[in-house]
C-alpha cells in the first residue's frame, strides 16, 4: 500500500506496531536495552505548509538505546569511570551501556564516545555513535506520532509541567539538575510509553556523528570501482554506491582509494549508465602506475554550506594580516545566498572582516580585524565563512575555539536529498516557529554536533531538534553525554 494511502492513525498504528524493546547481552558480558525502531516513511508534504520534507522520506529500521548511555560499572550514585577518560579502542572495561537508574556517562569527548559505542558488540558487531541521521529519524518520528514530547529541560522536569514532585525524573547525586538515565514520567520517551527511547529532549545533549567546520559539512558517499582504472585516465565507472536513493548523481571531489593511496580530484560531471552504474569524470588523471583494479573503494564528496542564509569557501593562498584583497575557491552557498557581497561578515578563524567588493573570486574588504576581532594571517585553505543575515552576531572579538557564535529558533528545514533526513536548519529565527527549537553554531573551526538539549535549556529544546554545532569535538562537559544505536 502506498503511504499516501494511510491515513495518519494507521501510519501511526503501524509504526507502533512495529516498535519493540529489546534487552541484548553483550559479547562482554553486560546487558543493554535498546528499542528497534521499524521502517517507516514521513509523507512528502506533512509539515511546513506542505514544503516539507519535498518528496517521501524513508527512515528507520535500526535500533537505537532506550536509554542516555550509561557507563558498565555506573551505578545510581557514580559515573563508573573519571571525567575526560581515553577509551582505548577494543576495551572491555570501557564500554558504554543503556540502562535505567545510572548516571549517565558524561564528561567524554565527540571521540572517545565515539570508542565506547563501539567497544560495545552484539554478536561481533559494533554499535555505532548515533548518526544525524538516526536522531533525526527519532526526531521526526515523534511529531509523526503526534506525540507532544517532555523532558528534562527545567533542572528536573520539563518547564511546561507543574512544578509537582510526579513530574520529576530521579535527580543524579553527581550533577546538580540532572537526573538519572530512564527515569523520568513515560511523557519523557518517543511515543509516550514506557516502551519508548527516553531523554530525546533534555537531561544532557548527545553527541551524533556529525562534523562540520568552518561552516562546511562534507557528505560522504562510498562506491567502488566497476570496471579496471588505467594510469592516466580520468573518468572512472562506479557501482555499489551507498544511499542511492533519492541522490542527485552530484559530487564536487572523488576520492580514489581514500585508505591508501587516496588520489583526489575535482568532479567535472556523473552521468548514470543504469543498473546502479556511474559514469564519473574527473579533473586530472590517475596517477598511481598500474592504475586500481575492480573494486577499489572510492569517495565521492558534496559540500555544503551549513549556516542558514550563508555562504563559505576556501581561501585561495595565504594571507598575512596586512592583505586587504585576497581570493576564494571551492564556494558552496545555503538557500538564501547567492555568495559573497559588499557590506557582508566574513568570519576567518578568529578574524572578522567586512567585504566592500567582490570580483569573482576575488574579495576586497574594507579593513582587517573588523567588530573587535583580530587581524591574523592565515594559511592557504582556511575556511572563509558569510555570517547568518538571520541571526545576531555574537562574541565577535572573543577569541579561542570559543570566540564568535550565532543562533536562533528553527524556522524551517533543509530540503536537499542530503539534508533533508538530517533535519537541519534552513532558516532561524527570534521566535520559536513549527520546529520549537533552537540551532546554535559557530562559523570557524572544527565543531562536532550536539542535539537534544539538557537540564536548563527550557523552551530552547522541547522537541528533540535542539542542534548545537558550537563545540569542538574534544569538549567534554557534565552537561554532554551520548547515546549508541546498531543496524544488523
């Protein structure tokens, strides 16, 4: 039956249906609860007036924790393990569980979370750092359910609740505020029963594997080589490419043998052959002698642009802080921006600077160190990034991995193929809009993403879409935890 056939009772009958907890024994002996969360589809045109998502999106057949991850030797009044622990990779002794009633392990990095997901193995396989796309998933999948999600966003309930004690999760001996994994009201989990994934909104944000810097977010699909790939040629047949469904057959850079050789090049054009082959020309020729046989793994990479209204690029050469003319390459602009133009912020690392002119690629500004910031030299590909129209600039003369930030409430969201099951912000706003949660982000470095909000965000993660690309991946903080999934 087709989706535009169900009605949205059914469709919600049918996904409850399918959803079913799961207790498993890890191959290190511990117990974890997770919850299969079943294929389902969002129609297209369900939100945002009819705009959003664009066409059918596809989603689900996964399992995800019930619970914010927990340490294996966390109890109800210890962490189990110290703050900014290194998780070696294959450890037995640091692995993270879900379960109810345990503080929830905190204060680890983007990395080591990364490391305790995996170290945890159902039957020789690994659970995996939540992806984007399966907390977005989960994100979706809740206003699907029409179910009008609570959390931990008020220092022990959810401020929307009264301030009455059957409205309070357990609160966590270790962490003022927070409270322990599981157990707040069954208003607090997906789809509002007991069986459902809880702390989606509030308690501590969660790390997903997701990265962006400078403003760029790098999408990454994998294929292998159909046919021999001589030396000197350029252009290469594909198969076996991942996430074909729905893709735009678009890349700006292919990545030959990204694990060993890794040969890089500017993508020209892809033209499908059908039956999941792909022409791909490329800039340049092979160079390795001998060329690459049939099924070498190769890359194929689309940027984005990630701030709403924005724009970013790369720089050309570097720059000392003298230069007030320099030049740009690799463009990428979010809906809304057609590039750079005079009278825009540009943010470069810590600098902020001001275009007064713009010829091609080649940008003049009106001066350096502009908003209090300072004027640095700059090597040769550092990201150049347009601050949001949409949205206030922040900490301009703030200096570190912590200087310059941006934010607002989500208007609406991403439309692309890529971006679209991430649940990503388009547009921002001072007003809490149809998504009720708020994006924050920093146009400079390395930020790993952070979603679902924590004890004292309030009415700025109600709905589990809170996003926050402000952090380095090396943060570590009380407020920050994670949650693993498994797909089989």
């Amino acid at each position: 039956m087709a989706i535009r056939d169900l009605s949205l009772k059914a469709l919600r009958e049918q996904i409850q249906a399918g959803t079913r907890e799961v207790t498993f024994q890890t191959d290190d002996g511990s117990l974890t609860q997770m919850v299969y969360i079943p294929r389902f589809t969002v129609p297209a045109g369900i939100w945002e007036n009819g705009v959003f998502p664009p066409t059918d999106l596809n989603l689900g057949g996964f399992f995800i924790d019930k619970y914010q991850c927990s340490h294996k030797a966390a109890t109800s009044t210890s962490r189990g393990v110290g703050s900014g622990v290194t998780v070696p990779e294959g450890s037995t002794e640091h692995v993270a569980v879900s379960l109810p009633g345990r503080v929830p392990w905190t204060n680890i990095d983007w990395a080591n979370a990364k490391r305790a997901c995996a170290n945890r193995k159902i039957n020789g396989v690994s659970c995996h750092l939540v992806t984007a796309r399966e907390w977005a998933t989960m994100a979706f999948l809740i206003r699907l359910l029409g179910h009008d999600i609570r959390g931990n966003n008020s220092s022990g309930r959810d401020y929307r609740d009264p301030n009455q004690w059957a409205y309070f999760g357990v609160p966590d001996p270790v962490q003022s505020g927070r409270v322990l994994t599981g157990t707040g009201p069954v208003s607090w989990s997906h789809n509002g029963t007991a069986l459902g994934v809880f702390d989606l909104a509030g308690n501590v944000r969660e790390w997903v594997d997701f990265q962006m810097e400078g403003g760029i977010y790098t999408h990454i699909r994998t294929a292998r080589v159909a046919e021999p790939l001589a030396a000197g040629a350029s252009s290469v047949d594909v198969e076996n490419v991942s996430e074909i469904e729905g893709w735009d057959a678009q890349a700006h850079t292919i990545v030959i043998d990204p694990d060993n050789a890794a040969e890089t090049y500017p993508v020209v054009s892809i033209t499908p052959l059908g039956g999941g082959r792909f022409d791909v020309r490329f800039a340049g020729s092979v160079s390795k002698s001998g060329g690459f046989p049939v099924g070498t793994v190769v890359r194929l990479e689309k940027r984005y642009c990630m701030i709403p209204g924005g724009s970013a690029a790369y720089l050309a050469e570097a720059i000392d802080d003298q230069v007030l003319t320099f030049t740009v390459r690799d463009r990428v602009d979010a809906p809304g921006s057609s590039g750079f133009a005079p009278g825009d912020t540009l943010q470069i690392h810590n600098e902020q600077v001001v275009v007064a002119s713009v010829n091609g690629n080649q940008i003049t500004v009106v001066a350096r160190g502009a908003n209090g910031s300072p004027a640095m030299s700059h090597p040769a590909g550092r990201p150049v990034a347009k601050l949001s129209p949409q949205a206030a600039n922040n900490n301009p003369a703030v200096t570190g991995d912590y200087g310059a930030d941006q934010s607002g409430m989500i208007l609406s969201l991403r439309t692309e193929p890529d971006l679209a099951p991430l649940a990503w912000p388009k547009e921002v706003g001072t007003s809490a809009g149809e998504w009720m949660d708020r994006f924050w982000w920093r146009n400079y470095g390395a930020r790993a993403a952070l979603r679902g909000g924590h004890w004292g965000h309030g009415s700025y993660a109600r709905a589990g879409f809170a996003l926050y690309l402000s952090h380095p991946p090396s943060y570590a903080y009380a407020n920050v935890g994670f949650r693993a999934a498994l797909t089989l």
